[in-house]
C-alpha cells in the first residue's frame, strides 16, 4: 500500500492503522544479527604490528637517569613479555566495531523485555557532558576549589533525590544498586553497634521477590537472613513476617512493588510490625519509576532506601556498569552514612571527612559521578511535574502491554487478580509449556530473531514458573509496546503451529545454537582466559 | 491562558491524543484509577521540590556547561596527584569504541543477542590474564580497596582461617573499603585485618615482623606491588613464600600497567591477584574511572567456586564459531541469594571493554616502552625535586611511577605548598601527613608517560618559587 492511500487519515487512525498492523504481525521487524564470524583479538595481528606508539623518555631524562631496568630489583623485572595481541590501529578499531555490532544495545532495539532493569533512555547530551575534559579529566582528590561545579551538582541532586524519597540524608559514593543496598546493610549494623546491641540484634528479614542483593548483601554485613515467601495473593506474608521478628530482628530489606509489579498496599503495616521488634526498615527502590511522586518510601514509614541512577534516572547501564547507587536515609541512620558527604556552606561546596560515626568506606574516592551529572540534568530537564508523567506513562504503558500480553494464549499473570500492577509484571508461561513444550527459556530466544532483546525471566528461584518480566517504562511509544507483544504473539503462534522451530531458535542470531555447555560447570572443561582454553581445549583437539 | 500540553521527547506517549487512545482502550478515565493501587495514606500530596524545568536542549546544555565550567580539570592544570587514580593517556581509540551506541547502552541480554560484549569481556579477560600471568580473571567490580576486601573473604572461606596480613603501607582508603566488608569484630563471621610493618628505610615489607604475625590461623597474605607509596616491593617473592610455607594463600594486589617492565603476580607464585583497572584506559572521572578486578589460579577449581564475581567461559557453537557465556553461575549471589560467594551486580562493564581495547592496542612493546618511561621520568622527577632546599625522597631508591617527597626540611607543611601550587597551575601530590604521620610533612607524588620532561620542569620550578 503506498503512502498517499492513507493520505486523509488522521492522527489518531494513523496509530490505530500502525498498531493493527503491528498486531497482525505485518510489521514486525524480519531483522539479521549481523554475523561477523570474528576471530578472537588474542589470534590476530602479526608479530611487530603496533596500535598506538607511547612517548619515550626524552634525551635529557635518559642521560640524567640512565636505563629505567636498572631501577628494577633484582628478581622483580618481567621475564617474558605478556602476550598480548600485536596489532595495528585501523584493524583493531574494526574488530571492536564488529563486536558491538553484534550487541543488541537498547538504543538500537527495544529493551522493554529487561524487566527491573528500566532500560530507557540515556539522552546523548548527557554523555556529550561527561565526556568532556571538565568532568573527564578530573582528579578526585584535587582541591575543592577547583571542582565546586561537580561539587554544586553532586549536593543538588542530593537535595532532589531527598525530596522525591522524603528522606533526609543521602550518601552517592556506591558504585550500583547492590552496592547500596550493601551500604544499607552496613549502616543499619554500625546503628546497632552504637547501640551496644550486637551481636544479639542478628537477623534480616527480606522477600523472595525482593532484588537477591537484598538477602546477600545483609549476609556478607554478617547478619543471618530470614527469606519471607508470599502469600496466596502474592504480597509477602505478613503472618510470617510477624512469626519472624524477635529482639534478634536487626530490620527488614524489602521492595515495593516487588518484582511482580503489585504494590503492597498494607507496606507501613509491615514497617510497624518491624519497629515495633525494634528493627529498621529499608525499601529497595532500584525500580522507582512507577512512583515518583506518587508516594515516598519516608511517608510509608521506611528509616531508608536507594534508588539506581542507571535504572530511574537515566544513566545508561554500559554493558552493566559503571553505575550510581544513592543510598537514603533518616536523620536516625544519618551519622553512620560513609565518608565523605557532599557539604554546602554558604555559597562553597565542600567535602566532609569530620564525621566519627561514620561506617567509614564502601568504595575508594568520591563514586561513579558520571551518573549524578546525568541525573541531575535529566531531572532539571524534567521538573516536578515531568517527573510525574514519567511515573504515570509508566504505569500507563505497563497496563496497556498488560492489556495485550494477557490476550494471547499460553500466557499467565499469577497473583492478585483483580489487581493493577504498577511498572512491571511477573508472567507465567507455564501453560504455554504445558500445552507446546515451549518454555521461558525457548521463547527468549526465539525473540531475538525480531530484533527484541531477549526477555529477562526472573531472579533464582523461579517462584513463578516459566517467568517473564517485561517493563515498558516511559521510553516506550504506544507503536513500541504493539510491537513487543505483536512478538510475543508471534512465538506464542508458532509454539502451538510449530514447536520445534521455536525450540531451535534463535535463527537469525550472530552464532549458532552453543555446544560443549558442560563447561559451564566443569573445572576440566571451563576456560575464562585465552591461555586456559589453549591448554584445557585446544591443544587436546 | 490555557496550558500546553507536556508533551517531551524522552516520552512519546506524552502526546494526549495517545494516551486517551491507550486509556480508552483500558476503559480508564485516568491513570489515577490505576494508582488507587497504593492507598490513599500512603500517597505523596505535596510537590517535589525540584526547580522548574529547563525544557530546551540548548538551554539545559548551556546550564550544564556553566555548572562543569566552574571545575578545573587535569587538562587544565598539571596534575601530579595519582595515590589509586592516576593520569594517564587514554588513546582515541579507546573512547571511540566505549561511546559506540551499543556498548554504552547494552545491559543484561543473552549470549546470542549481546555475543559481542560477552566476547569483549572475554578478550578483557584473557589479555588481563597475559598481564598478571594468571588462567582466571573474573568480571571486575567497583574498585581496588573493594576487591582487597573481598579476596581477603574469599582467601579465608578457601582455608577456613579468619585472619588475614597486610602491609602497613597498603592505602588507608582501600584498607576501609576492606575493613567494612571484612566486617566489625563484634559479628560472628568478622575476619581480622593485621597489619605487617615496614621497613622505615626501603617500605618494604618487614620480613621480620612478618614471621611474627604469620601463623596457621593466617588465611592469606596481602602484599601490594607496586606498593601504594610507589615503592616495589623487593620481597613480593619471598613475602608469596613464606605464606605458602605456613599454609596461608598470597594475595597480590597490583597496578596492572606496570606489569610491562615489573614480574606479574603468576610468576611469583601468588594465589590470587587483584587491584583496579583504571590505568589501563580509563578518565580518571573524579574517581569513577576504578574498577577493581580478581584474578586466581585454576588448577585448583576451589578458586573459581569461591569467587565471588562472574566468570565467563569459551565455548564453541554447532557452526564452530566462537561463544561466551556465564560458567558456575549458581555460586553468586543472583544464583543462591544470601547463601551465595558475597554479592555481584552492576558494576563496571563498559570500563572493561575500555580496558581490552587499551591492552590490545598498547600490545607487548607498548606496555614495556610505557613502564620504561614511567621509571624514567619518575625518577628524573625526583631528582629534580631533591635538588630543592630542605626537599627529600623517602622510602626505596626503586619505584615506579610514584614516589614520597618530604618537604619538613623546608618548614613549610604540604598542605600549604598544595594551595599555593594551585596559583601556579599545579596540582601537587597527596599529602600523607595524616596517613603517615612518620614520614613528615611528605606527598605522594605521581609521574606517568602523561608528563612530558617540559611538565616535569615547570613542576621543580614552580615549587622552587613557592618554597621560596
């Protein structure tokens, strides 16, 4: 059909002439992972080839020093040169390139299938401002003076974050969420100590659709964690939360909504029952964008929380990291956060080391502030009120991809019926499964054959069977989530036509189907270098 | 006046013909009827406090530009400030791959559909593998002081022993970041941080003291090379001896762009090896350039199962092609929750792929040219430093690319020279007089192949008149 046949529709029949297309699978994208079969960096180059000459010590230096191995003790000079790949700059270049054109970045593809992740957009200013020398090229422990603008951005997000969480004190040196949450766990344990009610106060509670680092984190801070499982209309088991807590409860370190997209509408029941024991209480908010300011983690009762710069606000994940955790939290549990915090005084930034209390460091330095510098712009660009529609496009988007994923069958949503979910949901395939032998897992890579990054299933364990978490967050345009499900349908379609076709997917990807997966477990067999491939592997070939 | 609607780039269905499109085919009026999910006592009604929004890209460009304008960067300035985040060049090359679309957005995807960042990592791996002569090189996280900190748990689950040695001289920043992780002696699973003295003269290690503290309770010894004062440490080997000796493992912490010209952790025998990666082609980004790396032996699988951090293995495909995917996976937290090695998540990744483009550019003969220069125009430094009055060099005459200049014999304190250097367009080293109250009013100064012999010049001269 050409483009002047739909000449006077309008606006709005334009979108609905899009998405029924869409729906109907006419406009799915028949996408090729590009397929550069590439060698590894480590068998290419010659002997000799060089990609980027380095400054030699000039004349002067070398006749006043003379030569740099005489300053090596004896035994401590490298025998053998490492061996590295030798090659030159243009082909080095390529081969980088081909690698990322084979990666299905979000900018490229649609990452609504990474569910709790938030994958949306990172807007190219930001990056243009980062990279540039005057964030760049700084070094952390040059003189305040000369870094009051990263400083005045640094505190200023601070204050935003506090007032879209109601907290009232914020450290960013974590380098991600778990980070964070690990800070969290160190800070509530500096609390008690202060107390003199350690080792007795011991135990953490948390859900089992809580975030893993919200059970692993409290257990390397050295407290025995207590996992609450949910109960029939998927809210954690406040019975079982009240059976758990003891003068051992240290606190609790749970999200809300979980991972199955349900808020929990009884949260500050939870946070009483807690401190009522005496116990603190932390909310995991990596997945914040569904409440912005909508409701705060302060206002439910919560003495802290986090939130992922790289998630909510904007940063991009950059093949995971490097990434910002903001840790929150009361006046209570202020004294305790790491050194050094971000001060204003008058019109001067400063940073302050003075605070004897403190849990000392979770991390070198001042933190990954690439990501409070796109943070503080993307909110400055939106305001409170962009804020706000960002949360409500969210939630919008989530509930009218749910509309659509729930209308094709083998689908499921456990749990709450009845009930919205906020950013996110937690679907089943298992009747799917049941009904085709397709699984989660089949489906995840048949997807990829359209372009669509491959779904995130779930966290271990798969409470729900054959999981799925999609979040379309606020990125996402209405043609976007069609699409998504359009796919979806598609694979659902083929699994009942054609299950062996799905199940050999994916057909279109960068490589063929893995072999040799023993490796994956097998101390013989694995190989995480080069040089421990060449002994185990190749030279047994 | 009637309001515009809000319609932003970054929100497509912002647009309000779509969103009443999307809301009437829920049978919604608002979106409200959505958030009636979160009772009314929990919901948020008061207004952010956020000032209003700057909605133009230029005029958000031109705030921004005005805010980072007020810092003055190490382009700017000379800087000799390194003390764990150093200056060095970071090829075009480098930034070029790591701001590709792809890599800088990329997450979590599979193996199929992300083979190109699994395979990056893979080839950071093995070239950092070369370095450091080791099989096993983990997905580094945050930083040095954190991957410290976490071989010392690893190290001591490994041998059921809870304390662990380190040398006095290691950075009291990372010797923090470790001691939280290591926990407070009051919990049950602490594990106890000792330190080893140094030898007053040279920095390094006190074997003597050594053989005092090391005992079959020892679950490792840390020593690091080079040291955080600069200094190599001339019994690394020795030091990794008499650890195994008393069944206790060697950890090895390291600044890998120095393994050119210096023996890697492998060859001396060490178990595990780690430090930070930011040299290797990274901004310094006020510190978020770190990322800290684990690297151990693998004839023993006990290594691997009790690392903390991912691993990824080579594997092939039916078409024999090349694939990467996780191995062990079940030991990490996302496997096994609170019973899992410590905790992973987002951590550094696009910083490794800077990192495998960076070791392949530099190759073999770059990493060795590099490591010469950074002794010699070290050394030339301090050479011009000592020729100042009252200036001295502490700690061994070997070190490579930092080193400890004590300023008491001039009666002025470093904090004073630092500030009066910055008049001068300089960034003078760290000042350890509260780190190391024994060596004096001392600073840890730090020279890289960044600094051309002009800048090493105009550093003697501008401390000679600010000393004068």
């Amino acid at each position: 059909m050409s483009a002047s046949a739909h000449g006077s529709e309008t606006p709005k029949d334009k979108v609905g002439r899009l998405a029924r297309l869409r729906r109907e699978g006419g406009a799915l994208h028949d996408y090729r992972a590009p397929h550069w079969d590439e060698p590894l960096i480590m068998e290419m180059g010659t002997p000799g080839e060089r990609g980027v000459l380095v400054p030699l010590a000039e004349p002067d230096v070398t006749a006043a020093i003379g030569a740099a191995a005489d300053y090596i003790p004896e035994g401590m000079a490298r025998a053998a040169a490492p061996d590295l790949p030798e090659i030159s700059q243009h082909q080095a270049l390529r081969h980088y390139l081909r690698l990322s054109q084979m990666t299905l970045g979000m900018d490229l593809g649609s990452d609504i299938s990474e569910g709790t992740c938030t994958m949306k957009y990172s807007p190219k200013l930001h990056e243009e401002l980062i990279r540039g020398h005057k964030a760049a090229d700084l070094h952390p422990l040059q003189d305040e003076s000369t870094m009051q603008g990263l400083l005045e951005i640094v505190y200023a997000c601070g204050e935003y974050l506090k007032t879209i969480s109601g907290m009232d004190a914020i450290t960013l040196q974590p380098g991600g969420g778990s980070h964070a949450v690990y800070t969290n766990a160190c800070v509530m344990r500096e609390y008690f100590a202060a107390r003199g009610e350690l080792p007795q106060r011991n135990e953490m509670i948390t859900t089992i659709f809580s975030h893993p680092c919200d059970a692993a984190t409290p257990m390397v801070a050295g407290f025995k964690v207590i996992t609450v499982m949910p109960d029939e209309n998927g809210y954690p088991d406040l019975e079982a939360v009240k059976a758990a807590v003891s003068e051992k409860t240290a606190g609790c370190m749970i999200t809300n909504p979980e991972d199955t997209g349900i808020y929990n509408p009884r949260i500050d029941e939870y946070v009483k029952v807690i401190h009522d024991a005496g116990g603190l209480c932390f909310t995991d908010q990596a997945n914040a964008n569904g409440i912005l300011g909508v409701a705060r983690a302060r206002d439910a009762g919560f003495d802290a929380c986090h939130f992922n710069l790289h998630k909510t606000f904007s940063s991009p994940h950059g093949c995971e990291g490097p990434a910002t955790g903001a840790y929150l939290v009361s006046d209570t549990l202020a004294p305790y956060l790491p050194v050094p915090l971000v001060t204003k005084v008058g019109e001067n930034y400063h940073l302050d080391y003075d605070r004897p209390q403190s849990i000392g460091r979770v991390r070198g330095f001042l933190g990954n502030w690439m990501g409070v510098i796109r943070a503080y712009a993307w909110i400055r660009n939106l305001g409170a009120d962009g804020l706000r529609e960002v949360a409500e496009i969210s939630v919008l988007n989530n509930n009218y991809l749910d509309n659509l994923l729930m209308a094709i069958r083998g689908v499921s949503r456990p749990y709450a019926e009845g009930h919205r979910r906020l950013d996110q949901v937690r679907y089943s395939l298992e009747t799917l499964k049941q009904e085709t032998g397709v699984g989660t897992e089949d489906v995840r890579g048949r997807m990829i054959d359209f372009g669509i990054q491959s779904f995130w299933m779930s966290h271990h364990p798969w409470v729900v069977p054959e999981p799925f978490t999609p979040e379309p967050c606020e990125t996402y345009s209405k043609a976007d989530l069609d699409e998504w499900a359009a796919v979806i349908k598609k694979v659902s379609d083929e699994a009942y036509a054609d299950a062996a076709s799905v199940k050999s997917a994916p057909h279109s990807s960068s490589i063929a189907r893995m072999k040799r997966l023993e490796a994956l477990e097998q101390p013989d067999q694995w190989a995480f270098t080069w040089r421990a491939y060449q002994r185990k592997i190749k030279e047994k070939r | 006046m009637a309001e515009r609607p809000f319609i932003h780039p970054y929100i497509p269905n912002s647009v309000p013909a779509t969103k009443q499109a999307m809301l009437d085919e829920l049978g919604l009026k608002s979106v409200e009827e959505i958030y009636a999910e979160i009772p009314e006592r929990l919901r948020f009604k008061g207004r952010l406090e956020i000032p209003a929004p700057i909605l133009a890209e230029r005029d958000l460009e031109r705030h921004m530009v005005g805010l980072l304008g007020k810092n003055t960067s190490c382009e700017e300035f000379l800087n000799f400030c390194g003390a764990g985040c150093w200056q060095h060049y970071v090829p075009a090359i480098v930034d070029e791959v790591i701001n590709r679309a792809e890599f800088v957005s990329a997450y979590c995807g599979g193996e199929y559909s992300d083979l190109g960042k699994y395979q990056a990592r893979f080839e950071f791996n093995s070239q950092l593998g070369e370095l450091l002569d080791l099989d096993a090189v983990a997905n580094p996280i945050y930083d040095w002081g954190d991957v410290a900190g976490r071989s010392f748990r690893m190290a001591s689950r490994i041998t059921g022993r809870k304390r662990v040695l380190y040398p006095r001289t290691m950075s009291p920043m990372r010797l923090a970041e470790a001691k939280t992780l290591c926990q407070p002696e009051v919990m049950p699973t602490h594990v106890r941080l000792e330190a080893v003295d140094y030898d007053p003269a040279t920095g390094c290690m006190d074997l003597v003291d050594l053989d005092r503290k090391l005992g079959d309770d020892v679950a490792a010894v840390y020593l690091e090379n080079p040291g955080y004062l600069g200094f190599i440490e001339a019994g690394a080997a020795e030091i990794v001896r008499r650890a195994h000796a008393r069944g206790a493992l060697a950890i090895v912490g390291v600044d890998p762009i120095a393994l050119g010209v210096l023996v890697p952790p492998g060859s001396i025998g060490a178990d595990i090896a780690c430090g930070d990666i930011q040299a290797l082609g990274m901004h310094m980004h006020a510190g978020g350039g770190c990322s800290g790396f684990i690297a151990f032996r693998d004839d023993d699988p006990v290594y691997a199962q009790e690392c903390p951090l991912e691993l990824y293995t080579l594997l092939e495909t039916e078409a024999g092609e090349y694939a990467v995917a996780e191995a062990i996976a079940e030991r990490t937290s996302y496997g096994a929750r609170d019973q899992g090695k410590d905790w992973v998540g987002t951590a550094s990744g696009l910083w490794t792929i800077a990192a495998a483009v960076y070791m392949t550019v530099m190759g073999p003969q770059g990493f060795k040219e590099l490591g010469e220069t950074c002794i010699a125009r070290a050394h030339f430094a301090a050479k011009r430093l000592a020729e100042l009055d009252g200036v001295r060099i502490r700690l061994s005459p070997a070190f490579f690319k930092e080193f400890v200049v004590d300023f008491a014999g001039t009666g002025t304190p470093v904090a004073e020279i630092n500030t009066k250097l910055l008049e001068k367009g300089v960034f003078g080293g760290k000042d350890l007089s509260a780190e190391f109250p024994e060596l004096g009013q001392s600073a840890l100064y730090c020279v890289t192949e960044y600094h051309s012999q002009a800048d090493i010049d105009y550093l003697a001269f501008a401390l000679k008149e600010v000393l004068a």
